[in-house]
C-alpha cells in the first residue's frame, strides 16, 4: 500500500483535442428542484457569491410556459435574502431579447439566474441573442455569478440532453442531444439524475459524444464550477461523473437506434457534498478529512 498524501488526486488523461476553456467565476449547475423553503442551502448560495446584500440579480425565467409566475417566485425568495435590485427578464420571443432594457441592467448585473421548464424551449427564445450573448461573456470573464436549474442546467453545455428515457439499457434511441449555450463546452450536463433513473441515457449520450465529459446532478444537488475547471458539490444528493477519457470500445457507430450499447473503460465517480473534480485533468480531489478507509494499491 502507498501512504495517502496530504491530498489525493486520481488522475487520467484527456483525450479531447480541444484546449480547455477557463472558467473565471462561479457558475452553478443545480439538478432542479433545489429547496426554496428551508435551508435554501443552493439559493443562498447564489445570492451570496452574487454579492450577498449588494446583490442586483437577473432572473430568466423563459424556460418555463409560465414564466412571470416562476420568475416571481424566485424573485420573492431572493428578496427576502436581502437583494438589493430584482428584475425579472420576460423574454417570450426572440425579438424581445434584443430589448435595450435587459443589456443596461446587465451592465451592473452581479448574478444571473435561469429557471426550469423546458430547455428546448430556453435555447429556442435565447441562444445567439444579444442578452444571451452577455450572459455568458460576463459569466466567463468573472464579471457575474451564473446559475441554472434543471432546463436551465441541461443548456450549459455546447451539447445538451434535450430529452429521452429511462430505465433501459444504453442505446441511441434513449437520448436527444442538440445544441446547447456552450457555457461550460466541455460538459454534458442531465439533471434530475437518479431521482429520475437517468444513467443510461447519459451513458447513451456519452457513447455519441465521448470527448465530453458526462455530468448527472441529483434533485436539491448543485456544481459548482469555478477557477480553471475545478468542479465542487453542494447539495443533498450526489453527482455522477461520467469520463470517458480512456474508452477502449464504443459500438455507438455500428449498432441499430434501439440495439444495445457496448462502452468500455468508461470511469465513474460519484461525488456527494464537498466533493471536487479538475474537469481539465480529469482528477478526483480528495481532502485528508474525506478518506475514511480508503485504500490504495500502489
């Protein structure tokens, strides 16, 4: 056996031929329905790296076909932490996001929130937008702290889970993959994970995508990704990880829509709050105070 360091890393190596993307600021992906009433443990989080009290918060809540009702229930909850400005961006076609109203309130903007419902939907009204557009270059400059739950969290990625199944074995047929908002690029992000049995189809999704890196977030269950690529989790639940950086086999390209799928050598971790993850060397990071019995084979 070898003596466990001070900190642990187990590393792989990336086979992506694209060169990482830092990410400057903290950007959150909740696996939806995070708690509004309680601890508010994710929420608050956001508020607080958004500037706590001096916090002048956008929420979009265009995901959802009722998005002046979600906005206002988010707007509410932010209040009552204390936010010192509140708008809520009412975009329901894609003329309105060029609207002046959103970009002199991003000028100051310290926190972007986007809602649930439907990402096809979000990406439909926002994606190539100017009020998108800003988002998400102040979101990598470190200029606001971004978060999204469930739709709004599948759209991180350059490729999202549109939708698909559950409960079968991997195959092509159980997952929809488009085009996301490109965000996080390297990440292929499904939520609602084991609440909803969903590792097949992100496995599915991985097998067609494999210079990703596969991200199931739990329900009340948050990433956080901030400084050059360094994953934390928060929240009740647990995330799964799914790196494909050393795939030995993958039958995605040579089997039927509904045959099953053979993906070899996949790794996979599963992350519960405090757990961290360098999405560009593929490490798992462990604390001295997480090792418990952990052994390792030297």
């Amino acid at each position: 056996m070898c003596k466990v360091s001070s900190m642990l890393k187990f590393q792989s190596q990336p086979q992506s031929p694209q060169a990482p993307r830092s990410t400057k600021t903290s950007i959150m992906i909740i696996g939806g329905a995070e708690d509004k009433i309680h601890g508010r443990e994710i929420l608050q989080t956001f508020f607080n790296r958004s500037g706590a009290k001096e916090a002048k918060l956008g929420i979009i809540p265009s995901a959802s076909r009722e998005p002046l009702l979600v906005g206002d229930r988010y707007r509410s909850i932010f209040s009552d932490m204390g936010a010192k400005d509140i708008m809520v961006f009412d975009i329901r076609d894609r003329e309105s996001a060029s609207a002046s109203q959103w970009q002199t309130f991003l000028e100051e903007c310290t926190g972007v929130f986007m809602t649930g419902g439907d990402q096809l939907r979000l990406c439909g009204l926002l994606a190539d937008t100017p009020v998108m557009e800003t988002v998400r270059q102040k979101a990598l400059a470190g200029e606001i702290t971004l978060a999204g739950t469930s739709a709004g969290a599948a759209v991180m990625g350059e490729y999202m889970i549109a939708g698909g199944g559950s409960g079968e074995s991997p195959n092509r047929s159980l997952v929809d993959v488009t085009t996301g908002l490109a965000i996080v690029p390297q990440l292929l992000v499904d939520q609602h994970f084991h609440n909803r049995n969903r590792m097949a189809r992100l496995i599915s999704a991985i097998s067609a995508y494999s210079d990703r890196i596969g991200i199931g977030i739990d329900e009340d269950t948050c990433v956080i990704v901030e400084g050059d690529g360094l994953l934390s989790v928060i929240g009740k639940g647990t995330v799964t990880i799914v790196d494909p950086g050393d795939l030995l086999f993958n039958n995605e390209h040579t089997v039927g829509a509904t045959d099953p799928l053979s993906v070899c050598n996949l790794k996979v971790h599963i992350l519960c709050h405090g757990g961290r993850y360098n999405m560009h060397s593929r490490e798992i990071i462990i604390d001295p105070g997480q090792t418990g019995n952990l052994q390792i084979s030297s």
